[in-house]
C-alpha cells in the first residue's frame, strides 16, 4: 500500500502558547488537522470562560490564512473553578473539556489540584451534564519515583476519584504505561486515554542511554520498552477507547538546553508522518484512521470531519530541524528512523 486517505484528524491533546510562539506553531498544526483540544496551561492559565473566550480569540487571529482550523478550548481546574461560570461556558460549547493538573506535576501547573476533595462539587457538575475531565495522570509526591508516576496516581487519585463521582467522563491523558493501558482497558465507557505520537516511539533509553537528550524529555518521562509496546498496541488495535493526543508542547531551544530543562517534544511538524510509519511496522495502516481521526470525535460526541486527507509513501522525506519563532528556535521530534509517508497537498 503506497496511498492512504483519512478523514482529517484531530488532535486531542495540544500546546499552542501564546503570542510569537502561537504564531510560529499554529500552522504546523493546521497544516494537516482539522481540530484540535487547546491545553489551558498558559500563564497565567485559563480558568475563567472569558480567559478561554479571549484566548480562543487569539488563536483564530493566528490561523493561516484559508484555514479551517478549529480550536476546541479547556478550562483549567483550580480550587477556586466556578461551577457557575464553567456550566455555562459548557452550555454554550466555548470549551469542550476541563483539565486538570496536580498542582506541581508538570510545565505551568502550580495553579491546579492539591486537595481534591475541593473540586468535588465541580465534578459532580461535570459529571451531570457530561463534560469529560482530562487529566494529567502523575502523583506529585517527591518520595515517588518518577517513573512510578502515572502508576501510582490511578491507584491512589484517579481511581477514588472515579468512585466518588460516578458517571464522571475522563481522559487519561498522554499515557506512557501498560499500568494505564490495563486500567482504561477494564474501565467501562467512561474512560478513555490518549497516546502521543512520541510516547511510541522512544522509551527511555532513547533520553538517558549513550548521552542526555534533551529533546526527548516530556512528561510523563517516556518508561522502559514494554511499556511503549503496551502503547503501540492500544493504539494500534482500533480499540475506541484509544486515540491520539499528540501534547506537542513548543518549548525554545534555549528553555530546553539548560542545566534544568524543560519538559516538552515537540511533533506537530511531522505526526502524522511518524504515526504511518508506526503503524505500517505493526500491519495496522488500517486501523491509523480510528486513531487519528474516529475514536476521538466519538467519544466528545462530535462528527467525523468530512474532508479527506491523502497519505503518500515515497521516499524518505525531509522534516526541518526546528522551526523558528521570532524568539528563537523549536526544534522538532527526531523519530530516529527514516519517514516515508507524508500528506499529499
Ligand atoms: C507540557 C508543556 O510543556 O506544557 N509538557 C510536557 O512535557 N508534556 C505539559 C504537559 O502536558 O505535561
Ligand atoms: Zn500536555
């Protein structure tokens, strides 16, 4: 097979920032998806309906020109959310979802969650009217190691807060272990996960064996071999409860090449280059459509998109190193392999 159409994807899970940096990334997105969920980790975040009015402003003044590119907004969960002014901001579909970080657990997180039984109420609201939480699913105790991370926030948060507040519709996002695979898998209709592109790709002697790679760190920190296998087949077997959520998150080079980095790849540019190649290697180019595309939209209770986009193999092709802001350079995600799959147009 050597051409692939799809209906455009979506991207439910992605990092825009703001100003020059909004500028600079915005197409590499547009380019290819027809939608994306915009993260809410500004700073200061969006926690109020008019911050998410006002940046999904900003956004659409930065799209390309003829783009149809449609931001889906997030409000950022605080202790102090306002059940009223989030209800409402529901009920007029100007956001699509509400996110939470554990206060301290990733990029821009200080203003979320460190006493949970605070946003109950939020929840059960949340739950009623069917608006799905995603989370950024790590502990943030300092005594748990960070590869234990994601592991442990489902036994000890994620799963009492799922039996506290019944019917409460999550994202478990950007999962990086077979622990969460499993746990999504055994979950019901109310669970689902995303997966980024660069989760299955590199494990984490892709960022700390023969070197430091900066430019593989993220968070959750990718883990050991069998777990980005777990990835790969939860992503790659069509399950609905599976689907992409690329977290590429901009960081300058500059921000990324310190002696305290920060955490954050880059794979707008060429996801869906990498994604083909990753499925083609496991016979499931069939099934790359539900992911990028289906399972998504499914799930949020919106259609499919219309159009098409074609996939074309060829030659290996030529992804640009980095793209440049005007304030400095992001470098893309290196794969590490040749990619011979690019969208046509
Ligand atoms: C994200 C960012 O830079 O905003 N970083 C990351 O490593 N994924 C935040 C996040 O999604 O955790
Ligand atoms: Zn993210």
């Amino acid at each position: 097979m050597d051409r692939l159409t799809l209906r455009r994807p979506d991207d439910w899970h992605l990092h825009l920032r703001d100003g020059a940096m909004l500028n600079a990334v915005l197409p590499e997105t547009a380019r290819h998806f027809a939608r994306a969920l915009i993260m809410p980790n500004l700073v200061p975040p969006v926690v109020t309906a008019a911050d998410a009015a006002d940046y999904r402003d900003r956004i659409l003044a930065a799209k390309p020109r003829g783009s149809r590119f449609q931001p889906l907004m997030t409000l950022y969960l605080t202790e102090d959310t306002d059940v009223r002014d989030l209800r409402a901001a529901a009920e007029i579909g100007l956001i699509s979802a509400v996110k939470l970080y554990p206060a301290g657990a990733t990029t821009n997180s200080a203003s979320g969650v460190t006493d949970f039984s605070k946003v109950k109420r939020v929840l059960e609201n949340m739950a009623q009217i069917g608006l799905p939480l995603c989370v950024h699913g790590e502990v943030t105790d300092p005594a748990v190691d960070i590869f234990d991370r994601e592991a442990a926030f489902i036994e000890t948060v994620l799963d009492p807060i799922r039996r506290d507040v019944p019917g409460l519709r999550v994202v478990m996002e950007h999962v990086t272990t077979s622990d969460a695979v499993d746990y999504v898998r055994g979950g019901g209709d109310d669970i689902v996960a995303t997966i980024t592109t660069h989760h299955l790709v590199i494990n984490r002697n892709h960022i700390l064996a023969g070197g430091i790679r900066p430019h593989y760190y993220c968070l959750p920190v990718a883990k050991r071999e069998s777990h980005r296998r777990a990835l790969v087949a939860a992503a790659t077997s069509g399950d609905p409860s599976f689907f992409l959520g690329t977290d590429s998150a901009p960081h300058l080079d500059a921000a990324k090449l310190q002696p305290c980095g920060c955490a954050g790849c880059f794979t707008a540019t060429n996801t869906l280059s990498v994604l083909a190649e990753v499925f083609e290697a496991e016979g499931a180019l069939e099934r790359l459509e539900a992911f990028t595309s289906l399972n998504g939209a499914a799930f949020y209770g919106i259609e499919a998109n219309d159009e098409r986009i074609v996939l074309v193999k060829g030659d290996p092709i030529n992804v640009p190193p980095g793209i440049l802001t005007d304030e400095g350079v992001v470098t893309v995600f290196d794969p590490g392999m040749p990619l011979h799959w690019h969208v046509e147009g």
